[in-house]
C-alpha cells in the first residue's frame, strides 16, 4: 500500500474508479477480509494502512495489474 495515510477516500476513490472501467470483477483482500474494488466505502472498510500488503485478485490479468500498481502509488498527492 503505497498511499501514506492509507486507503481513505481519495485513493479509495481513485482505485474504484479504475475498478469499474473492467466487466471483471476485482476483488481486495486484507487481513482476512475481502471486497469488491468498484466501491470506495468498501474499499476504505479495509483499513489498510500505509506499507499494508493488500491482495488483488481478478480473472482479468489487465485489471489486476491495473489496480495493483495503483495500491503500489502514493495515491494523496494531487495529479
């Protein structure tokens, strides 16, 4: 989890987006728990924080890679 304040609203924001551009489902897993990555409040239910390892899975490889080099990025800072 690249994002310094962790997975709250902007990046939770920014991953879901991304997420609903694919037919596929993208799914996150953290600390035993797993959601969906279209929704943002699901997203940030997680609670991962900054250095956190979190989980994409997908059968859509283009997705997951997506997503996850998105978890990799300091997702705070205006772009």
């Amino acid at each position: 989890m690249g994002s310094t304040i962790g997975l709250h609203a902007r990046p939770a924001r920014i991953i879901a987006e991304a997420a609903q551009k694919f037919d596929d489902s993208i799914v996150l897993s953290f600390n035993g728990q797993s959601v969906v990555a279209e929704s943002p409040l699901l997203i940030m239910s997680l609670g991962a924080e900054h250095g956190a390892e979190v989980t994409v899975s997908s059968s859509n490889q283009e997705a997951t890679d997506m997503i996850a080099c998105l978890l990799s990025q300091d997702l705070d800072d205006d772009h």
